[in-house]
C-alpha cells in the first residue's frame, strides 16, 4: 500500500471514529460494556484521549467487576498520562497494582507509574518501579526503557557511574530499538563527559549525531560535542560542530552559548577576529544572556591577544561598570592593568592595583594586588623586585601555576639553571596543561643546554616540536636540535630537522641560520656543491650579518675550487665602501680579494686590499699575518725587478 492510500485509510478511520464519538450518547447506564470499550479503545489509538478518559470511566463505574476492568483500568492510566494528567494516572495505576485480579501486564503498569512519578519529580519512587521492572520481568517490553530511564535519572541526580551502568546495560541488549540505543548514547555521553571522560564522550555523541535518529537531541548532542572538543582541545572541530548548531537551530535557545563556544574556538587556534566577530554578534543579539559577563571579559582578553589595547580598555571598563559584583571584577581589573602596562601608563596601572586593594580585605584582593606588582616588575625586567612577589603567590591556588612559570623564567634570566629547572619540574608535575608549556619547554632545553646536558635538553626540544607546533618556540626548538645534531656530526637528523623548519617556517629568520650553519659545517666537510645549495639560501636571509657570513662563505668554496672571478664577486659582496672598524668579516674577505689578486699577478690590488683589511681590522694577530703578506708582496716585486 503506497503512502497516499495509506493517508487515505486514515483519514477515512478519523472520520468514521469522529461519526461514532458525535452521534454516540454520552456514557450512560444503559450502555453495553462493548460499546464503552470499543469506542474508548477506539479514541485512545486516535489519540482522542479525554473521550477515551469519559468512556473508560464510564465502563469502570457500570462495570466495576468486569472481566476486561483491569485492562480498562490502565487504558484509563494511559490515557491520564498522555494529556498530563500525570497526579492522577499514578493513582490509577496504583489502585492497578492493588487490586486483587491479577492482571497480565503487571510490567506496563510498573513501568507507567515510574513514569507518571518522574514527570511528578518523585525519582525516588519512579526509580523504584523501574527497579522492579528489570529485576522482576528481564524479557517485558518495558525492560530496555526502563534501564534507559534508570539511567537518566541517575544522571539528573548526579549519581553519574550508576547512570553509566545501566545505560551501558541497556545499550548491551541487542533487541534494543534504534531510537532508544540513540538516547542511551546521548545520555552516556553526559555521564562520560562529567566523569572527564572526554575521548569516549566525543564518540558516542559524534554517532548520536551521524544518525540523525533523534532529531530532538541533536541541537544538544551538538551543543556537547562541542564543548566536549574543547575538553579535548580539538578548537578546529569544536568551531565546526558549533556552527553546524547555530546554522540547523538558528532559534535555539542554546545560540548564545554556541557563538561563545565557537569563539573560544576561534581564538584557541589563531583565528582571533573571527572570534572577535563572533563575540561582538553575541553581544549585539543578544544583549540579555547571562552570558554577557563572560563575553564582555572574554572580549577583553581577545583584544589584549591582537594587542589592541584601547578597545580592551574600553571593554573591560564597561564590564566593571556593568557588573560591579561579578566575580571576574578582580581578573578584568588585572587585564585592565595589563592592558595599561603594555601602553606604558604605569600610574593607570598603580590606579588599578589600588583598586583590587580596595575591593575587600580579603586575602583574595590582596594576592591579585600582589600578582600585578610581580607582572609590572617583571615586565620592567627588574626579577630582583619581582621575586618575592611571585614567592609569596606560591600559596594562592589561582596563581601558583603563574607563580612557578614566573620563578623559573626570572631564574633563568638570572642564570640560576638549577633553580630554574625545580620549579619548571613542579609545574610540569602540578600542571601539565599550562597554558605556555610550550615556553616552559624551551627555558628547560635552555636551561639544560646551559649546564651541558644536552640529553636532556633535546628531550625538551623535540616535546615542544611534536606537541606545540603553533606556538613560536617551534621554530627556535628546531634551530636547537639543528645545531646539537651538527656539532655530533650526525648529518642525517640534522638535514630531517631542516626540512621540518623549511616547510614550516620558510620566512622565520632562524631557517636562513640554520641554512648558514649547515653550508659551513658542509664546507669544512669539503662537501661543497650541498655547501653552496644550503649557502645560497641563507644569502637570502633579510638579517645583514646573516647574509654576509653566507656569501663570505660561497666564495672560500669557489676560492677552493679555483674559481677565483666567483670567489672575488663573492668576497666584494662582503665588503662595504666604509665599513666599521672591527668588523671582522670584512678584514677577512679584503685579506681574500688580496689573495686572488696576488695569485692572478695583479699586485697592486693585492697591496691595495690587503691595506683594506688592516685599516678595518682590529685583531693585532690578524694585522701582523697580513703585513707579512704586504712583506712578501714588496720583496717579490723587488725580486721581480
């Protein structure tokens, strides 16, 4: 039967049953006890259940005793049920459950009630009917359900491993139907996600949301997925998956919480003004949230990160006076303050400390106070003054993850490699997760590197290689591995590090360096065709001293070679027509044009360029070899006469 006749059929069976409910007296004494109970069965299956209601009623007060009253009787609990009824239909069901006859479906009845008390929100009694349908009937109908419903009350009790259990326990049944397989997945999910058990939460609401089974829960399964990706810092998918809900539920009341979602996103993997877009369209659409405190301090922050302080200024003053109690008062006030640190404005920044003091007498107001005035000495790079702040922030909960970075960092600064390493071992312990391990990594390769470790340091390198590759000390990290892999000669891995810097950070200044290094370590290898290929890109480098070294060293290779026009054209691009006394490079490469000069007999430009790299140089030594050149050059041409 195709989907019209079928329309058709049901269409004609509404019209028959409407014919029969008008011109059928209301229930009365004199009618039969077949005809209340076909024309209530009747109106219930069409879904006309305040007539089924007044036909069962009438059948069970005419015929209390009947055979059939129990099967009425939890028509009748149904049928309250499904118009909301929820207070009666429980006391229907159970008066049911009371009776002396035994009735057959004993575990629809259980399973009614537990639903009639859950919508009543007495879980504690709808839990125990459910509970008596899985212990005391395993193949009802209602078993699955049950489970199911056992679980999300458990959930919404915050008894999140019982729900896990009997949501695992009814997903194991494989008679278990599509759709409710859906819903025990979502709430699984939940459950998961508030036991931090982030990986096995994004797969179960990634299949409630390929399913597409239960369109009702697929805005929340969306809304989840997302903030369980950002648990997951996978920011990439978490801003897909939320603009997938703002774009299929465009009038959900979960909007706003998605666009704050997507730009946390945003921000957390560098797309900082689309986040910037995305809070301002929050703010302006809807200017009621309660999530306004948190856009207005979020915004605040992501101006600070594309260092446009006088919107960051401006938005956190109209958080502070907007929200004068909020408990994010004090960390806006701290952004205020750095905002004003970093436009040099240091009585604003003194104005603001004031402020935190003033907020209360707590403990609280005092370490933030405390935390500013350790930031404004570091930042003035005074770690002296700066130190004891940072020690005494080691105690405050909040900021002992910032206490421990800032300790490490003015240590090194200091030179204190040891004392910089224990507290970068205390933080990587206490949090693993910092927000700048990435730069913690670096100050211990650093700092192992300092104290000839280099084990220990290439560890930390090669962790901030693999694990952070978007932060800047990427570039710096491969650089360090470059090097230590060519002073042990080991050629291979430092040509697999280079090609890791090449395709990654072809403009960072440090390729063209690291580039120079290899071509030099090749050249005095006597391997000068890969020499010149890794010289020839560093002569590119935008940094001058860079490119000098880099075309100094192509012509020692062509100088080598006997290429002597090649080698002098490289040597000219060295020098300066005044260059600064000392630079030693440019002594070098006037003492090398003399050379070629006097190999190709023209001694008067090997005199003149050998004059060149006395007057420039400063290096007493460098200064007598080359007047014995001079020495050599004078007593030839005498010879030659």
């Amino acid at each position: 039967m195709d989907r019209k006749a079928r329309g058709l059929l049901r269409y004609t069976s509404l019209i028959l049953l409407l014919f029969i409910i008008l011109f059928t007296p209301l229930p009365s004494f004199g009618a039969s006890s077949q005809e209340l109970f076909q024309v209530g069965t009747g109106a219930f299956n069409e879904g006309f259940y305040q007539v089924a209601e007044a036909q069962f009623r009438a059948f069970l007060r005419t015929y209390p005793h009947h055979t059939d009253a129990k099967e009425v009787m939890y028509l009748l609990g149904k049928a309250l049920y499904e118009q909301k009824k929820f207070a009666e239909a429980k006391e229907v069901f159970i008066e049911l459950l009371r009776s002396q006859m035994a009735f057959q479906a004993s575990d629809a009845v259980y399973f009614w009630l537990g639903r009639s008390c859950e919508k009543l929100d007495d879980l504690t009694s709808a839990q125990s009917n459910f509970l008596t349908v899985v212990t005391k009937y395993p193949h009802s109908l209602w078993f699955q359900s049950s489970l199911f419903l056992l679980g999300k009350i458990s959930f919404q009790e915050g008894q999140y491993k019982r729900s896990e259990m009997y949501l695992r326990k009814s997903l194991q049944d494989l008679k278990i139907t599509p759709s409710l397989s859906c819903s025990s997945k979502f709430w699984l999910g939940l459950a998961l996600y508030e036991q931090g058990r982030y990986k096995e939460t994004e797969n179960l609401l990634q299949e409630v949301v390929d399913s597409r089974l239960k369109e009702d829960l697929l805005e929340e399964a969306l809304y989840w997925l997302g903030e369980t990706h950002i648990k997951l810092k996978k920011y990439k998918r978490g801003a897909a998956i939320f603009r997938s809900l703002l774009k299929y539920f465009p009038q959900s009341s979960l909007s706003p919480h998605a666009l704050y979602g997507e730009s946390l996103c945003l921000y957390m993997f560098e797309r900082k003004e689309e986040a910037l877009k995305g809070l301002l369209t929050l703010k302006n659409s809807f200017s009621h949230t309660l999530l306004l405190p948190h856009v207005l301090s979020f915004m605040g922050e992501v101006y600070i990160g594309l260092n446009r302080y006088q919107e960051a200024i401006e938005v956190i003053k109209e958080f502070l006076s907007r929200f004068p109690q909020d408990q994010m008062r004090g960390q806006a006030l701290l952004n205020l303050g750095w905002c004003y640190l970093k436009r040099g404005d240091l009585a604003q920044v003194k104005e603001v400390t004031y402020e935190i003091v003033k907020l209360s007498p707590t403990e609280r107001e005092k370490v933030l106070a405390q935390y500013i005035l350790a930031e404004l000495n570091t930042y003035d790079g005074n770690c002296k003054e700066a130190m004891p702040y940072w020690f005494n922030l080691l105690n405050a909960a909040p900021y002992r993850q910032d206490a421990l970075f800032k300790i490490a960092l003015c240590s090194f600064q200091e030179e204190k490699f040891k004392e910089s390493l224990v507290n970068i071992d205390l933080l990587q312990l206490e949090y693993p997760n910092f927000y700048k391990m990435g730069e913690v990594l670096w100050i211990q390769g650093e700092s192992f590197r300092e104290l000839g470790n280099i084990t220990e340091a290439s560890k930390a390198y090669l962790r901030v290689i693999k694990e952070y590759r978007k932060t800047s000390w990427h570039p710096w990290c491969l650089y360090r591995l470059i090097a230590i892999f060519l002073d042990e000669e080991d050629i291979y891995e430092t040509e697999k590090y280079f090609e890791i810097l090449k395709k990654r950070h072809f403009s960072h200044e440090l390729f063209y360096e690291a580039a120079l290094k290899i071509g030099i370590k090749k050249a005095k290898r006597v391997e000068y065709e890969a020499s010149l290929n890794y010289l020839t890109l560093a002569a590119h480098s935008p940094n001058i001293t860079v490119m000098k070294n880099a075309v100094y060293w192509q012509g020692e290779i062509y100088f080598k070679l006997n290429e002597y026009q090649k080698a002098f054209n490289s040597y000219q691009m060295v020098v300066v027509e005044n260059p600064s006394p000392g630079d030693a490079l440019s002594a070098m490469a006037y003492l090398e044009m003399g050379n070629i000069k006097y190999l190709l007999d023209d001694q008067r430009e090997a005199k003149e360029s050998y004059k060149k790299a006395i007057e420039v140089s400063h290096d007493d030594k460098f200064k007598e070899k080359v007047k014995l050149l001079l020495k050599e050059l004078k007593e030839s041409k005498r010879g030659d006469t």
